[in-house]
C-alpha cells in the first residue's frame, strides 16, 4: 500500500524532493567531513601509531559499506524507507555528537597541561560514535535515493532522471565543502585551559549539519509519498539460493538426473522466471569477486596519502594546505574527468572503432588505480631521501663557564600541524621553571626536558623560520641577546611538496571514473528489473571487503619502508587486473528484458505440475500425521487395558 497526499509541484517536480537533496547534501558533509579528519585524529590527539590508526580507520569504512544491507532488509520488509530513515538519522546523529564530545581534552586533563589523563576514556567515547556512525550512514545509504525516486509517478521519467542527477551531484558538493572546511577547522586551536588544535569543532561541525539533515527531512514529511514495505527480494534471493544448495545436497545420490544449472533445484519450490533472474544476477556477482582490490587501493586516500601528506611541504605560497585538504583533490578531478570521459574519449574511441566495452573500461581503471601507487611509491621514496638525520647529542652542548646558567630550547615542527610545538631542556644543575613570553613549560629537572607547549606561530623566540617536519635545538648563552642564539638543525625540513601527490591523485580519479561509473552502468544494465537492488549491495559489499584487506595487511605486513607497501598493493591490484581481463574475455553478456520475457508467462502445465507436487506433499503429511494419531490411540488403549489388569 502507499499512503498518498496531495502532491505540491514546482516547475512539475514534487516539493518533497528538495527536502530529500538538503537532506543528501547535509548528510554528505557530516560524513566526507568527519572521515577527512579521522585519521589525524587518532595519530594526534589518541596517539596511535600509524599502521593502528590505518586499521581503525579501514574497520570503520569497511563497517560503514556493510550496514547498508542491513537497513535495505529493514526498511524493506518491517519499516519502510521513511521511518528507516528517521530513526537511523537519529543514531547517526547521535554518533556524531559522541564523537564531538569525545574530542574534548578538557574533559580528562586534570592538570591542565593540555594532553587527556585518561586515554582510554577518549577511546571508548570514539569507538562508540564511530560504531553508531557506521549504523547509521550505513543503514540509511541505500534508502535515501530510493525513496526520492517513489516521489515521481510513473508518467514523471524525465523528471526522475533529472532529480537522480542532482541528487549525485549533492553528494559530491557535499564531499568537497566538507573536506575543504573540517581540516581548516581542525588547523584552529581551541580549549578550556589550553590550546590545542581543534577536533571537538572538526567533529562538531559534521554533527550539526547531521542535526540540520534530520530536521529538514522531518519537515517535510506531509508532503512525502510513503510506499508501504512490500518485502525484501534480498532475503528472498537469498532463500532461494539457500533452497537450491539444500536440495541438491539432498538429491546428491547418482540415481537422481543431473540439471542443467545448480540453480534448477529450486523449482519444485520457486518459479522459473525468479530463478532464471537470480542466474543472471549471480553471474555478475561472480564478476565482483576481483573488484575489492581496486577499493582497497582506492580508499587509502584517506590514511596512507594523508599520513604521507603531514611529511610533505604544504607551502603554497600565501595559501598554506594541510594535510587532509589534499583529499580534496579526488571530488574536484570527479567533476572534471567525468564529462570529458563522457563527452570527449568515449566518443573519440567509438570513433576510432576500437570496442572500449564495459569490462575492458573497468579494467583499464584498475590498471590506472596500480599506477597511482607506484607513483605513490616514488613519491614515498624521495620523501624518506630527503629526511635526513644529523645525529647529535643534546648534552654535548653545554657550554662550560663560571656560575653561568646554561639553558636550550628544543623545539620540534610537528608537519601535520600548522602552529609548532616547542619544549624545554634543563642543562643547568638544579630545577627550572622556564617562562618566555606567555608560554610556561613548568618545573624541568636537570637534563630533563619539559612537556611540550603550543606556539601560535612557526616564527618564535628570536624570529626563526622553521620549516615542515624540522627539528632544531637553540643553544642560549647566559649574556642572553637576539643574535647570541646558535639554532642546531637536528632534522632537515621537508623538501618534497605536496604538490607531488596531485599525479597520484589524478590517476587514483581517474581509475575511479573509469572504473567505478562503468562498473555501476555495466551492473544495472545485466540486472534483472527487480533485483537492481542486489547487485547494489553487492557493489558495495565489494568496498566493505577491500577496506577488511588494506586492515589485514596494515597489521599483518611486516616491510620496514611505506614505499615498499605501496608497490605491494600495486603489484597484487596488477594481478588482480589480469585476472579480472581474463574472466571479461570469458564473459557473455545478457539481456535480461529478453530473458526475464521468456519466463513472463509460465507455461500452465508447469503450475499444475507444481500444484499437484505441493498438494501430494501436504497429503502425503495428513496421512504421516494420521498414522501417528492412530498409533497414539492404539497405544492409550493398550495403556489404559494394562492399567486396569
């Protein structure tokens, strides 16, 4: 049933679907901007290392690609799109508020020295806003543009067409403001009794545009045509699956006839045409099998890539770009790539009568995803180049004189921030407290160095440049003066820009044009017209199961150099690339329409032959039951004969 309202329309489009984009637009941006922070979150502020950060980070993402089929089974067959939507927005949102919460180091910092005393409760807050957070973008994903598509009537196609097209084009304005605004957010300092860089306003943010998404989805909830859940044909696909492989294990004596198909042991329960449908859906989920390697590349923009950005140079000149804005790169090449792949090299290769078909375009993205970590990997290996270490002993620069007081400033420019920080080295005999300017390091003990505390800016002290990723110890005489100060470099600046990683990014783009628009476009095009929705969890199971890899080989992988890791992917998506050509070449393509119209009208004597199987067992079940009433009866009597002999 579909509870139907009065249709307000505007330039012949419903009301209702703009409330659906702001929505869309909303939610994207709570979800691109938390995620763009994240993995800088758990280096920085809960101190992983990163291989840890890099395995929490693709759990979460993995976690976030499962969860969609379970809100399709539940919106499908219990509680409609609607009402699945509310009440996993409502989850989400409260995710994304816990982990706002959980970014507050004030909350634990007892002594006020600007680190959280109490790490594990930081932890536990983010474990949970991340669970809840992957329920609910997860659970909602697969219902949002569905229910969008229900506010049209069927005369209404092109109208739909269009919407689907700006509803797309809402996420990826999501996706770019978001990952252009959170690091800026990030970058600024905030806190109760000290600065530090500020994660509760990157988390904050996010959470208030999900607020803003749950509101404006709730307005407009008069106006929303609402279909009634009829059932969900995963569940029914899969019951069918699971029927033939029961009954063929059954039926595994020789004297039973082989079929054709392992899937034809479903008819004596299913009809002809659902199997057939799920043969062809089958077929192409067989195709996927390769596919999760190219996501476990691909999805490595936001840690490996990032992680590498914060040892790279982000000077623009007057624009100074951290870290996690590189991610930005991938949605603004999305918007360029692909209408010229559309409207320019498609064209052009058809031209050229080269046939570019579906599987060979997805194959040439995963070969182009193989490039960009190879060019990782060069990148990589310049990096570690350029980092050199100059070996020196701190305490070797005591300067030995007459009741002089010799004090050093140890100050070290974290990359991926953007103010440094500094901390301060005891060489005098007894406890200091050292003070410069504002800033207070506390009571150091000799050769002890103190905690470290934020400057505001990379010029300090005596108006040293410093640069990304440096280290220098500054010795200061007792005759204390500007130009008394010997800076010490201990660790190089960074040299290598981050303008390196945009070749990277570019063949990471376009793989993914080429790759994962095709792969869509090829799937719904061999779907059956009612188990589109199949292959869409299949797709996106393929993203949960390439974030489980790079997980299992952050943790498993023993190779001492990032670089090395880099080739490694490269190398195992290149022969995953072979494989995947080898079963396109194989590959015959259907036509569903065609198939689906063969099995349309099912041929009447099947269904007598159905019926009269389904009416022989039940009769054949009556009399079992029968029998046994008869021999229970026989058996009370015998009893009751016993008992009173």
């Amino acid at each position: 049933k579909t509870l139907s309202v009065p249709r307000a329309t505007v330039c012949g489009y419903p009301i209702s679907i703009f409330f659906i984009v702001v929505n869309e637009f909303c939610e994207r941006f709570s979800y691109y901007g938390m995620r763009a922070v994240l993995v800088l979150y758990f280096k920085y502020f809960l101190r992983w290392d990163d291989d840890f950060a890099t395995t929490i980070y693709h759990t979460f993402v993995a976690l976030c690609y499962l969860t969609p089929i379970l809100g399709a089974i539940v919106a499908d067959s219990w509680l409609g799109k609607f009402k699945t939507i509310v009440y996993l927005s409502i989850v989400y949102t409260l995710g994304q508020i816990v982990m706002a919460i959980s970014a507050i180091h004030d909350i634990t910092d007892s002594n006020k020295d600007g680190i959280p005393d109490n790490m594990t409760f930081h932890v536990a807050l983010s474990m949970v806003g991340l669970i809840l957070i992957a329920l609910g973008t997860g659970g909602i994903k697969p219902c949002v543009a569905a229910f969008g598509g229900d506010q049209f009537e069927d005369h209404q196609e092109k109208q739909r067409s269009t919407f689907f097209s700006i509803f797309y084009l809402s996420i990826n304005a999501g996706s770019l403001l978001s990952t252009v605004i959170t690091p800026i957010l990030r970058a600024q300092e905030c806190g109760i009794h000290t600065q530090q860089k500020c994660y509760p306003l990157a988390f904050g943010v996010p959470a208030a545009l999900m607020v803003v998404a749950l509101i404006v989805f709730i307005v407009g909830s008069g106006m929303y045509n609402k279909t009634a859940p009829q059932g969900n044909i995963i569940v029914q696909v899969c019951k069918c699956i699971g029927f033939a492989i029961k009954n063929r294990f059954r039926h595994r004596a020789r004297e039973h006839p082989c079929r054709t198909h392992w899937m034809d042991w479903a008819e004596e329960k299913y009809d002809k045409l659902l199997i057939a449908q799920v043969k062809m859906v089958l077929k192409v989920l067989f195709l996927y099998i390769p596919l999760p390697m190219f996501w476990a590349l691909f999805d490595q923009q936001g840690s490996r890539w990032t992680l590498q950005a914060t040892t790279m140079d982000g000077d623009f000149g007057a624009l100074i770009i951290q870290p996690d804005q590189m991610q930005t790169v991938n949605p603004i090449l999305i918007l360029v790539l692909v209408p010229i792949m559309d409207s320019l090299v498609y064209p052009l290769i058809s031209k050229c009568k080269l046939n570019f078909s579906p599987l060979k375009r997805m194959t040439v993205g995963m070969f182009l995803a193989a490039l960009a970590f190879i060019a990782a990997a060069l990148v990589q290996i310049q990096i570690d180049v350029s980092v050199t270490h100059i070996k020196t002993n701190l305490h070797t620069h005591y300067l030995m004189s007459h009741n002089s007081r010799i004090q050093f400033i140890f100050s070290y420019s974290k990359p991926c921030l953007s103010s440094h920080q500094a901390l301060f080295l005891n060489g005098f005999g007894s406890v200091l407290n050292a003070t410069v300017g504002t800033l207070e390091f506390g009571n150091t003990i000799t050769n002890n160095m103190s905690e470290y505390v934020s400057l505001p800016c990379s010029d300090f002290f005596f108006r040293y440049k410093l640069g990304f990723g440096s280290s220098y110890t500054l010795i200061i005489p007792p005759t204390f003066c500007e130009n008394s100060i010997q800076p010490v470099v201990d660790i190089k600046p960074n040299t290598i820009h981050m303008a390196w990683q945009i070749p990277q990014y570019f063949l990471i783009t376009a793989g993914e044009v080429v790759f994962s628009v095709t792969g869509l476009e090829f799937s719904y095009s061999q779907a059956p017209s009612n188990m589109k929705s199949v292959l869409q969890a299949g797709w996106l199971l393929t993203v949960a199961v390439g974030n489980i890899i790079v997980l299992i080989v952050a943790e498993a992988a023993t190779l001492p150099d990032q670089w090395a890791e880099y080739i490694l992917f490269a190398s195992l998506l290149i022969l995953v690339c072979i494989i995947f050509a080898v079963m396109a070449y194989f590959y015959t393509y259907l036509d569903p329409a065609k198939i689906e119209a063969e099995f349309a009208h099912e041929e009447p004597e099947d269904k007598e032959k159905r019926k009269s199987l389904e009416m022989a067992k039940k009769d054949s079940v009556e009399h079992h039951k029968e029998d046994r009433r008869s021999s229970d009866s026989s058996s009370d009597e015998e009893e009751t004969k016993q008992t009173k002999i």
